[in-house]
C-alpha cells in the first residue's frame, strides 16, 4: 500500500483540513499519515481561533515519520505563519520526498484568514521550490503572482509566473471564477485545461483540501501529473456534486460517495 503524508491544519469540523486529507487518502486506497501544524477551531460558517503547534514539534512530528515510514507523496496544505513555513522546509530539504503537492491555503471557504498576509513571500521563497505540484485557487493565485485574474488567459499569465518561482508544475483551480469550473495546469512547457460544469452548491467546504490530497494519491500510485490531475478532478467534481449539507453554513464534500453508495467493492 502506498503511504501519504499531509502536512496542514486540523479541521474541528472535519470537513477540511487534516481532516479531509486523510478521508481523501482512505477514498485513493492509500496510507494516510498526519503532521499537524495548526489547531483550529472552525465550522462551516465560521474561523472561531487558531492555534500554532510550535516549530519544534511541527519538525518532531516529520522525524517521527520518516524515520520510520516509506512516504510516497507529501501534500502541504495550511501554513499559517513564516515560523511554520521555515519549520516544514527544514525537514523537505533534510528527507528530499518524491510528490510534493503543495496547497497554498490562505482562507477558509467562508473568507476567514488562514495565513499571516506577510507570511506570502515566505511562502514564495521557502515553500514553493519544493512543490512538484502547487494548487492554488484564483485569490491565491493572485496574491502569489500580484496580479488580477479575470480571464484564462490571467490565469495561464499567473500559472507561468508562479511557475518561474520554482514549483515544477502548478494547477490553478477556477472555482472562484464564473460560468464552467476551468482549471488550468501549467508543467513548464504545455498547458492543459480540465472544465467540468459547475454545480449549483453552497456546500464547497474542504474542497482545494480534498483536490490536492488526491492529486497526491494518484502521484503516490504512479500516475503522470496530467492524469493526476485528470483523476482528482473526476473525483473532487463527484465530492461536490454530492456533497453534505450539514452546518449552517458551507457544508462538506462527500468523500466516501462511492463507497457510501456501492459499498466495499473487489477491485
């Protein structure tokens, strides 16, 4: 069995975060593994608090992985402050991991900050180069790459700025824009586009949490980034489409639709 890591925020609600991660790896049919590097108390209306787990023990969890389990890909999701950062691209750089799928994670689904605004260009300078694929959304998008994004073709000028930071492949996510949900996929030398219709739900919490822990599994099992990226697509559009309404406010993704509605199947 394949093993993933997320490296993010811990969801109370467990509709997003370290919460949807690890429904998200169990859905793939691989390992999952958790580092947690901020506690947070939140819903699906609102952020209540956070709290940080200190450098210290951010990095103590990492070790404590490694040094005892094959990771086959690494998905980063919240990273709330530049002490945080620094912390988790010590161990990248120390455990080199294969797969690195980083969510740049700057609010939560209701508007809520989830990253310090001056924690941004510490993001650029020590996360980004690790990432094998970066997922933002367009408001994130847009603050990494200090422009607006009104068109896809914004969004391909953002993704080849982005990309000369140092990721080695980045997916812009339109579902903040109108119209079909068109993401854009950049590798350095082609673009690829994947649109699907958009569905008519409020209940989108957790969903860049839920894409990018799935682009990691299907890396993890093999997969070429393109049809990673293909795969979680197919899967992250199924999760919304039959997606929860629990909460006064953005509800969850369905992660276990399949399961839910088939039950365990022979592969």
């Amino acid at each position: 069995m394949k093993k993933v890591l997320t490296i993010a925020g811990s969801d109370c609600s467990g509709g997003a975060g370290i919460q949807a991660d690890l429904k998200t790896f169990s859905a793939h049919g691989v390992f999952g593994m958790s580092v947690i590097v901020s506690v947070v108390a939140e819903n699906t209306s609102r952020v209540i608090d956070i709290q940080d787990i200190t450098p210290d023990m951010i990095k103590k969890q990492i070790d404590a992985v490694f040094e005892d389990i094959e990771v086959d890909a690494v998905k980063i999701g919240m990273l709330s402050t530049p002490a945080c950062m620094h912390a988790v691209a010590e161990k990248l750089k120390e455990y080199h991991p294969a797969n690195v799928v980083v969510d740049p994670v700057m609010y939560a689904k209701n508007g809520c900050p989830l990253m310090e605004p001056t924690a941004v260009d510490t993001l650029i300078k020590t996360i980004i180069p690790f990432a094998d694929v970066l997922t933002p959304n367009i408001p994130e998008a847009e603050k990494i790459a200090d422009m607006r994004i009104t068109s896809v073709a914004d969004m391909e000028a953002a993704a080849k700025k982005i990309y000369s930071m140092g990721c080695k492949a980045i997916v812009i996510k339109g579902g903040h824009a109108s119209g079909n949900a068109i993401d854009i996929l950049y590798d350095g030398k082609d673009f690829y586009r994947f649109e699907t219709s958009r569905i008519a739900t409020k209940n989108t919490h957790g969903t860049g949490c839920t894409f990018s822990s799935a682009i990691a599994s299907q890396l993890a099992k093999g997969l070429s980034v393109k049809d990673a990226v293909e795969k979680a697509k197919d899967y992250v559009t199924k999760a919304i489409e039959h997606s929860l309404d629990i909460g006064k406010g953005n509800g969850p993704t369905h992660h276990f639709y399949e399961l839910y509605k088939y039950g365990l199947r022979d592969e």
